[in-house]
C-alpha cells in the first residue's frame, strides 16, 4: 500500500490505544496525526505516553479534531457512551471509523448503519480483533447448526467495565441465527442465587467472569447426548489485536457502509 493512511485516535492513554499507537509507530503506512482526550489537552501524545518522535497533539473535542487536521481513518478505543458519541461525530464529518470500544447494542449498530449509509461513510466496529477470535465465533456458528445446547463463558480482567463482552454478545446473536430458538437448561430451574445462570440472549446463557490475571478468553460449549465439544479462543497479550486492528484500518479505506464484526471482511 502506498497511501499513508491519517490516523486520529480516542482513548491513547487506554491499554488497547497505547497498544495501537505502537503499533501506528511500527507501520510505515499509518501516521498518526492527531488524539481526542478528556486531559492532557494540547499536549503531544508522545508526550503523555514517553515515546520519544511522536508529536501528534491532544484535542478535547473530535468535532474540533476532526474540522482542524485532515484524517483519513478516526479509531476509538475509550468506553461505550464516549465512543457512541465519537462514532456519530466520526460519520457526520464522513471520515472513515474503526470502532473497537465494547458494549453497542443490535440497536445501536443498526442506527449507526442508517447513520454511514446517509453519510456514505465507511466503519469497521470490531467487538474482537483477535483472529483466532473472529475464527472461534466463525466455528462456533458452525458448531450451532448441529447443536441446539450451547453456553457461552467469557472471562476478562477485572477493569472491563461492561458485561457480557461483546464478543460473547457477538458470539450468541451469530449462533442464534442459525441454531433452533431453544432455552437453555430445565424449562423449571430455579436461580437460588440471582444471576446464577447467567444472562440470557434468545435461550443462550452467557456468564461472564472478572479477574485480575486475564486478558481476553472465552469457551463456547456445546452439549448433545453423551458428548460435549469445547472452542476456547484466548487473548494473552493485546499485541493479539493488532493485526485485525491493521487490517480493519486498511479495509475500512475501501468501504462507504458500516460494517459490524471483523468475520465480515475476512474470507
Ligand atoms: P482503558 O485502558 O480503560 O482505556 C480507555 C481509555 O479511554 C482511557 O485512557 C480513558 O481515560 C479514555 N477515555 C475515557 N473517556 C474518554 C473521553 N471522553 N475522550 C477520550 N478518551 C477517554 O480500556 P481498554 O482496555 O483499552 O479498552 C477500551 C475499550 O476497548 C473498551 O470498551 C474495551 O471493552 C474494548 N476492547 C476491545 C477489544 C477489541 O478487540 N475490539 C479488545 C480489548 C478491549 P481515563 O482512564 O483517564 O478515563
């Protein structure tokens, strides 16, 4: 690729948006050129960070951003109302967004998706930019076709602040769309404790577990009679992300729609 693709960024200073400053530093074709933050505002990122060379400055506003440096992709990485908001502004001022923060709901993508095909606006919002992720909800979705019985189990670090993760979200509306609607476990079952069983989308139940020591993991379990068969995906560094995040800021170049889950640009 020749172009060098602008990047302004949300959420730098965050694990995931440091983590992509990296790799934006690493990539020859990627230039970061500007940073949206609720601090440090008309500082350098470099700055903020300690990484010597990189003098993209901090802006409080994207709209403000967005009307002063002229960006080819805008990326968030901060939190759910935060990047609503910056997804709205990114597509009215028709510059192209990948969107990694969690917690959009069908509604909300869907409105969005109204949003960029108005403003004929490419966006990627990505609940997981892990590969082997994307493969493990691929095969899962597979897996769903043959088994009506399935639980998801997430497991993240204990800062995550929305739950389920959207990829276990992501992960039940993919199964749910092939397998027979069915409710999970005894049409009788009485919770002793609230929330034992977990939530519940179309039947599945998700259950989500926090604690320090991880990162991003998750198994889906299917059980038929006498057999059960297991897909876990793990995440055990955020270096994991990184080349989905590459490949969804080269792919979003090409797109003027809104596009939700990285299993849709891949082959
Ligand atoms: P994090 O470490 O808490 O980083 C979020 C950053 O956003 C923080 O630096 C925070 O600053 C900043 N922020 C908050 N409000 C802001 C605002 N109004 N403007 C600009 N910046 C703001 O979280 P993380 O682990 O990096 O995760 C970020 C998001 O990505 C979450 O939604 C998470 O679930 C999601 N995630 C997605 C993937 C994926 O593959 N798609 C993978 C991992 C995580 P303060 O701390 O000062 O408030």
């Amino acid at each position: 690729m020749n172009q060098t693709i602008k990047i302004v960024i949300a959420g730098a200073r965050g694990k995931m948006g440091s983590e992509t400053v990296q790799l934006i530093q690493e990539t020859e074709h990627f230039e970061l050129i500007a940073a949206v933050d609720h601090k440090y505002i008309g500082q350098t990122v470099g700055e903020v960070l300690g990484m010597d060379g990189v003098t993209a400055p901090i802006y409080h506003d994207l709209k403000d951003c967005l009307q002063n440096v002229e960006a080819d992709v805008f990326i968030d990485f901060t939190n759910y109302e935060t990047g609503m908001k910056h997804t709205e502004i990114a597509i009215e001022a028709g510059v192209r967004s990948v969107i990694g923060t969690s917690g959009f709901t069908k509604e909300d993508v869907a409105r969005l998706q109204t949003l960029a095909e108005e403003n004929n606006t490419g966006v990627i919002i990505a609940p997981n930019f892990a590969l082997g992720a994307v493969l493990m909800m691929k095969f899962s979705k597979l897996a769903g076709k043959y088994f009506d019985d399935v639980e998801i189990i997430e497991m993240h670090h204990d800062q995550k602040l929305d739950a389920p993760s959207g990829t276990g979200i992501k992960t039940a509306e993919m199964i749910a769309e092939v397998r027979k609607p069915h409710q999970q476990g005894h049409p009788n079952e009485k919770e002793l404790l609230k929330g034992a069983r977990g939530a519940d989308y179309d039947g599945i139940r998700i259950h989500s577990v926090r604690l320090p020591g991880l990162i991003a993991h998750q198994e889906v379990l299917f059980g038929s009679a006498g057999e059960t068969l297991l897909i876990r995906h793990d995440s055990y560094n955020r270096h994991s992300f990184m080349s989905g995040v590459k490949l969804a800021v080269e792919r979003v170049m090409e797109l003027n729609v809104l596009v939700y889950g990285l299993d849709n640009i891949l082959e």
